[in-house]
C-alpha cells in the first residue's frame, strides 16, 4: 500500500475498500477480512450502511492490529446537531469495536452543518477522531462551516470519476488542503464503457477498472471501490506498479460528462 499525508500529517492510503450496499449485511465480515488479506488498509464505512459491527469484526478476524487499518465512517443526516452528533459517534464506536476512528465525516450537508461540524472538532480535539471532514459538500456549503470553523475539514468525499469530476470542486478542495475521496469511482461499470478507457487498458496491459483507478491516484483523489468478489478485490488494488502519461491522463480529463449517479447535494430530502 501507499500512502499521502491529510493537512494535519496523518497517513492516508491511496485506494480504500468501500462497504456501501453490501448485500449480506452478515457476510461483510468476510468481506472486509478478504480485502485486508488483499491488501487495503482503509475500510470505509457509515452509520446509513448498517456494516459498521460487521467492518469491526472483519478487522478482529484479519489479525492485524487496529493501528495498521484506517478506518472511517460517517454520522447519517437524521443526527445532526451537536449533541446527536456525540451519541452517534459514540454508538459507531461500540459498533466497530474500537475507542477512536481515523476518520469522521458528515455524510451529507443539511441545516445544521455548523453544529454538526462543531460536534467533529470536539471528537478530534479529544483525539477519538484522529481526521474530520465532510462528504458530498459544495463549496457554499464547505463555505458556511468554514465561516465559524477552528479546524478546516481534511477530506471531502464525493461522487468523481471519469464522467463527473467536479473539477470546479476539486480545484477549490485543493487550494484549503483538502483531499478528496472518491466514491463510486468506477460508476458501477459506467466509468469503463469508453472506448478510450478499453484502449488504454490494452496500451497498458491493464484492466478498464484499473485505468480508471490509476487516473484517479494521479490526479491527487483517493478511490474507494468495492466489490465482494475477491478477484476483483485485487484487480483493483494492483494499480501501483504502472503509471499513466501525461497525454494519457489529459485524454481521460476530457470525458468529463457532468453524469453522476448520486443525489445532488442542495437537494438531499432523505
């Protein structure tokens, strides 16, 4: 694995392991332990995903220590506020099975970012969350919290890949010293349909899902794919023993569609 460093000098892995929509609930302790015997060593999980118990076991399975796995999860919109967003922590927690994440974000923006985000700077300033940061923010809404913030969120994870890359965002992340992670990095297997992404997987002898993957960690964003087969599991970490050109990169950056599969964040009902 190979790591780059959050704004407050924490390691970070370059690719995650996501645990969204995990089929069987009850089956993503071996899952998750079948990605960290591939390699990962970040496990992305949230209170909404229902895997937080089965991310905790599935590390206690792998036999490697707590402080060898990044782990990160998220407070769900219905526990905003400073007070909910505590209990909330504190229930993801017992859930995992550990006294401190490595990472606590707000899964999406809603009326009480700012409380919400006070909330996380209390966690980390206790040093239980090791980084903060936020999922699926604009820049207005990173711009409110901001406004009455101590501490500048360290990661912004949001839908990007090859046909939504929100390069506006990505711009604005990176000059706060922002990282930004990627969920659906492959876009359910949208993102590998271009005929350039086959290309390029043939002119480098590689997989679409690794071109794809590759492009990501060079342009400076963390991916987090999942998958709950194996196989897959280590296609798509084995993207670091080969490097995209520059031309390659750039013809990439031009399949910017703006199509994305999430909801857009300044209409988020649920």
């Amino acid at each position: 694995m190979q790591y780059t460093r959050l704004k407050n000098g924490r390691e970070i892995p370059l690719i995650g392991f996501g645990t969204y929509k995990v089929d069987d609930p009850h089956a993503a302790a071996q899952t998750v332990k079948a990605a960290l015997a591939a390699g990962y060593r970040l496990l992305d999980t949230a209170a909404y995903y229902g895997t937080e118990e089965f991310v905790g076991e599935g590390l206690r399975q792998s036999g490697l220590a707590r402080k060898d796995v990044f782990i990160t999860t998220k407070v769900w919109n219905d526990r905003h506020g400073y007070d909910e967003t505590l209990k909330a922590f504190d229930e993801s927690l017992q859930k995992l099975g550990t006294d401190y994440v490595d990472l606590y974000l707000i899964h999406w923006p809603k009326e009480q970012n700012v409380q919400t985000w006070q909330a996380l700077e209390t966690l980390y300033k206790e040093g239980r969350a090791k980084a903060i940061g936020v999922s699926n923010f604009k820049e207005h809404h990173l711009d409110e919290i901001l406004q009455e913030a101590d501490i500048t969120p360290m990661v912004n994870q949001v839908e990007y890949h090859p046909l939504f890359q929100q390069k506006t965002l990505k711009d604005y992340c990176g000059r706060l010293g922002i990282k930004l992670q990627a969920y659906s990095p492959l876009m359910r297997g949208e993102a590998l349909k271009p005929a350039l992404i086959q290309k390029l997987a043939d002119k480098y002898n590689k997989t679409p899902s690794q071109i794809v993957l590759r492009w990501d960690i060079q342009s400076g964003v963390i991916p987090i794919p999942k998958s709950a087969h194996t196989a897959r599991m280590r296609e798509n970490i084995s993207v670091f023993d080969f490097t995209l050109d520059e031309a390659d990169m750039a013809q990439i950056a031009a399949l910017d569609e703006g199509k994305h599969l999430g909801a857009d964040p300044d209409n988020v009902d649920f």
